[in-house]
C-alpha cells in the first residue's frame, strides 16, 4: 500500500498564504521537499523540491501569495493516491501525494521505491513477576503468512513465540508462565473466519505451539490484516501484514515467498492492571461491535473474563455522531442537565450488551479504574449513563466517566504508564478573547515552582509551534485557546493561534514535526472540539489520532503520546480553566497531597467542576493508561 512508501520528508503549504507565512515555516523545518495545496470541493496539490520552492519565493514580495511567487497556474497538478486503496503496481503514477482520509501524510517517487511487504515479530521485554515465574527466557512474538492469496479460498496466519535470532531483532527475556493474548482484525480485503483472539503461554522449553488463524480473502488487489499483542488487556503493540489477493492459482507467482519474519523493538511492559478492562473491537464484515471484559485479579470481586454478543450498527456512526455533536451547538444551558440524562441512556442501551450492561451495572461500587481499548475513537463511550435493576425497578445511574476513574486508548500502540512533565511546552493565544485563558497560563507557569521541572512559554505562532515541536524534546504540550472542528473534514480541525494562524492534525503527520512524539508526551488541548472524532468504520481522524501515533511506525512502537486530553464540545472557560488546574494540581501533588494517578487526576477535576447547567465536566475524553502517574523529578 501507498502509506508504507510515502516520503515523510515533506513540509505542507496552502497556496493562498502570503509568501511571508510560508518561508517562516521553511526556515525551521529542513525537509527535502514542499507540497502545495489548493483548498477547493476537491484540493489540488502541487510537489516541488524545497530548493525550488524556495528559490522562487525568495524572488516575490512578502504578501505576494503563494500560488502566485510559485507560479502554480503553468505547473501540472502532482497525482493523488489514497494511502490505502490503491495498489502498488505498473498503472500507479510514477510520482504523487500520498493522502490517508483527506489528510497529506507524504509522496513518493516510483523510481526510489522498492515495493516490499511487511511482516514481523515483537520483541517483548520483562514486565515483572505479577503471578508468573521468576525465570525467564529469550523470546519474542512472530508471524508467518503468504504474501499471495487467492479470492474466495482461506489463508492461513501463524503467530507464535521463537527464541531464533529473527532479523533486526532484539530478543529479550520473558518470564515463564506469562500469557500473551493474540486478536487479528482484518483491514483490507480479507475477513477473518473462526476465532479472532487466541492466547500464548511462554513456556520453559522452546517449541511453544503455532497459534493459527484463518482468514477469507474476499476480494482482489492488496490487502492486510493487523495482528494486535497484549498482556492482561494492556496493548504491547501490533504488526500489520499485507497479501496480493489474486484471481486463481494460475495468478500465483512461483517465485514468490511468504512474508519474511522481521522483529520491531517494544518498551519494558508494565504491570500495571486496571480494575477493569473493556476491549471493543469492530467486525466490518458484519458491520458490528464485539465486547471483550476482563477484571483484575485482586479487585474486590470474583476475576471476570467474558466476551458477550456482538451489537450490529444500525446507522452510519459518522452520521450518527455528526449529528449528536451537531445539536449541541443549539443547545440551551438549562436544557443540558436533560439532553445528557437521555443521550447518556440511549448510549448505553443502544450500544452495549445486555450482559454487559447488567455486569457494569452491578460493578459501579466494587472498581475504580477502568479502560475502554478500541481502535476507532468516535463513539463517546464515556457518556454511557449507566441503568439497572434495583428495588424491582429500573433506576438511573452516573455516567460512566462519573461512575469510574475511565482512560481510552488504541490497541495497536502500547500504552505508557509512566509521565513525565519535566519540560512542559505552553501555547496560549493571545487575543483570544478567552476570560480565564491567562489564568490558565499563569497556573501552568507556576508549576516550575519545583527547580527540576521547566515550563517554557511558546509563541503562538505556526513557525514557533512547529519548530518547537521538531525538538522532540517536550514530555508535555499544553494549549489554551479556541478550537474550531469542520465535521466534514475532520483534518480540517484547527487551533487557533496568534492572528490568523493556525494549526491542523495533519500538520502533525509532516517531516520532522512527527519528532513530537518521541518524548511520550501528555497533550493536554483545553479548546472546544478537539476530542472529536469524526470517522467512518474506515477508522478515525482527529487530535488523538494524530498525537498518539506521532513519530510511531511498526519499528518504533515505542513512540506517540503517552496521554491526550481533549474536549467533545464547546466549554466555558471558567471551568475549563478550573478542570486543567484541578488535573494538574492532583497529578502532581501541588496542594500538599500524593500524586494521583491519570484516571484519578481527571475524576477529581470532573468532579470539581460539576455544577448545574454546565456540562462541560462531561466534555473531557482521556486517552491514557488509567493509572499512568508522573514520575519522581529525581528519578
């Protein structure tokens, strides 16, 4: 697929910015080439290297606009391929963007790429005894699966452990008796057929058994699966494998191999469990969601680990979810108590089990930290208001984020329970016209307080966002200001900065801006709607998505955001200034007390703000590991 060859080396530019605005960026991010776009019903995108592109601005005037010092209306449009669909043969265009939902992510030159298929295994790394032996052995997990197959008939994947020197491999020991759980999800072009999640044990002696999965390839051109690894629900990360699906056994090429077995690194494991762990994963073939519980050993109760009846999708979830959001913008304060009791309801009724419904229900006084693992972040999980049996009638519970400390999170990156906010970058607009956006900054300030914490104050330009962001230094990125969300085009989302700039998702996904992620950051956005979001059952695109895979790929699984908070909708700005000073001062420990936990930190805010006609305590989403805490400055 075209996302597995796109240059990353890019930087984007709009063609109706004043030539000003585009050298600004070029003089921080030193990228090999500059794409163009034209913004219209369908964008149009132009790719010159950065030696032309700013050789030819160089010779304009500073307001001149870009479309104009570059000449674009005597150049040729640059091809656009889709990141995922098309395929990788003779008929591609030799050169072209490489565009993934709408959202630039890199271009390629046919001449430099040398097509391959991935494959691989994970290194896994110690994660402490948590019930399983003390010795340990060298391990790690790989796959086996045909890179050709054929329409309509079976193929067939195996993922087991191997102590083998695998190539670019790091094979680390693993305590025995620790139990891997394996789920592959077909993405493109194959359905899965029998069971989708298996689990391993690590034995003592090698030779551990081949897990083996099937899978149905259904139609022609290239397609993949994803296989994703965890450990006691905690994702370990994934390995996404690509097939040529081909017409018969006359189509097969007899020098052709299976996907070679390569081995991408991952970091220590923690043993950190939540009290419960809820996976969610959807079947596209049969357009529903499957639900997966597990609770901890340990929490209070008997250990659960159940699986329950799929749910179907009734509607198109964008649709749906566009237009929940959408009648928000309407919405009276004094209506807001009773529109959330009643979405909050037919959320939980509509999209959960029975079962599930009724173990969540009887569980609300018995945990604490819960984690809901799903791929596709746009259903708003956390306003599931819980209801059930009591006194021989049905009653009206809290809210799920109200009920319980709950995180969210991908299952194909690894969650990260450590944090470390040692180097916070701060962006504040000015101008906003936000009446506690100054509080907020001046609070944020004073966490330097401590001499090993550093908090710096960055512009809130373009150019000063994203140079700072090339660093890869800061372990945490805070913003206060005005988010703005275009339903339509869910990449379009934008913070607003200083005067007219501004700043996209997609500007996450360019050249060196991706070294974001590299310091596991928290990301805290306190901006309406940049928790949004908006995806068809293709995936999602958004904030999260952006921050949480920044500078991550199969071989640096390692990588992303290790947190990211964000708001559904618009919030008022005294509480949205009130909930970041509580998160922060309990994640810290500022007035005195021990440092909380992630999940905790953000109850207590929910908790602080709540009041009566202001639902802005419910407009947090939180992706983290629910027990995630800040590390000892001294460590």
């Amino acid at each position: 697929m075209f996302a597995s060859v796109a240059d990353k080396s890019f930087v984007l530019i709009r063609a109706d910015w004043p030539n000003r605005q585009a050298q600004e960026l070029l003089a921080v991010l030193d990228e090999s080439h500059v794409i163009v776009e034209v913004v219209g019903p369908e964008n149009v995108y132009y790719l010159l290297t950065i030696l032309k592109a700013e050789q030819a601005l160089a010779e304009s005037d500073e307001e001149t606009l870009v479309r104009n010092a570059l000449g674009l209306a005597q150049l040729k449009p640059t091809p656009v391929v889709d990141a995922y669909d098309n395929e990788l043969d003779a008929s591609a265009p030799r050169l072209a963007i490489v565009v993934e939902r709408g959202d630039v992510i890199g271009f390629y030159d046919w001449d430099e790429v040398e097509s391959e298929f991935s494959s691989g295994s994970l290194e896994l790394t110690p994660r402490g005894s948590n019930g399983v032996s003390d010795s340990t052995v060298k391990r790690s997990v790989a796959t086996r699966f045909p890179s050709q197959a054929i329409v309509g008939e079976l193929a067939l994947l195996a993922v087991y452990l191997t102590g083998d020197e695998v190539a670019g491999s790091l094979i680390t020991e693993l305590p025995v008796g620790a139990q891997l759980d394996v789920r592959v999800e077909a993405l493109r072009r194959f359905e899965v057929v029998g069971p989708r999640k298996l689990s391993l044990s690590v034995q003592a002696e090698a030779g551990e058994p081949h897990l083996q999965f099937q899978l149905k390839a259904t139609a022609m051109g290239l397609g993949a699966i994803c296989v994703y690894v965890s450990v006691d629900d905690q994702p370990l990360g994934s390995i996404t494998l690509e097939a040529d699906v081909v017409a018969s056994a006359a189509d097969i090429d007899p020098l052709g191999i299976s996907n070679p077995e390569m081995s991408y690194p991952l970091p220590a494991v923690s043993v950190l469990v939540p009290d419960l762990s809820l996976t969610i994963a959807e079947d596209k073939g049969k357009a529903c969601l499957t639900f997966e519980l597990k609770t901890r050993e340990g929490y209070g109760g008997p250990q659960l680990s159940q699986a329950f009846d799929p749910v179907p999708l009734e509607q198109n979830p964008q649709a749906y979810f566009g237009k929940f959001f959408a009648n928000l913008a309407g919405l009276k304060l004094s209506d807001a108590e009773d529109y959330f009791g009643r979405k909050g309801s037919e959320l939980f009724q509509d999209l959960l089990p029975d079962k599930l419904r009724s173990v969540l229900w009887s569980l609300r006084d018995r945990i604490y930290s819960v984690q809901i693992v799903s791929q596709d972040p746009w259903i708003p999980w956390e306003l599931c208001r819980l209801q059930g049996w009591e006194d021989d009638e049905i009653k009206d519970g809290p809210f799920l984020c109200e009920a319980f400390a709950v995180t969210r999170w991908m299952p194909r990156i690894q969650t990260k329970p450590a944090l470390k906010l040692r180097d916070i970058a701060l962006v504040v607009p000015g101008g906003s016209g936000l009446q506690h956006a100054f509080s907020e900054r001046d609070h944020l300030l004073s966490l330097k307080k401590d001499p090993d914490r550093n908090v710096t104050l960055i512009p809130a330009t373009r150019q000063q966002v994203v140079a700072a962001m090339k660093l890869g230094k800061y372990d945490a990125w805070h913003f206060a200001g005005h988010g703005e969300l275009d339903p339509n085009k869910p990449n379009r989302s934008l913070l607003r900065l200083e005067k007219t700039d501004t700043l996209e998702p997609g500007d996450l996904a360019q050249g060196s801006v991706m070294n974001l992620g590299k310091a596991q950051p928290l990301v805290f956005l306190n901006a309406c709607q940049t928790g949004q979001s908006i995806a068809g059952l293709a995936g999602a695109a958004g904030w999260n998505e952006r921050f949480l895979q920044a500078a991550w790929d199969q071989e640096h699984q390692g990588n992303g955001a290790a947190a990211f908070i964000g708001a559904y909708w618009p919030v008022t700005s005294a509480s949205a200034f009130d909930f970041a000073k509580t998160f922060y001062d309990e994640l810290l420990g500022q007035n005195g007390g021990e440092a909380k936990t992630v999940g905790q930190a953000v109850l207590e805010a929910r908790k602080a703000i709540k009041k009566e006609n202001d639902p802005t305590w419910l407009a947090y989403t939180v992706f983290a590991h629910p027990l995630a805490k800040v590390e000892s400055l001294g460590t």
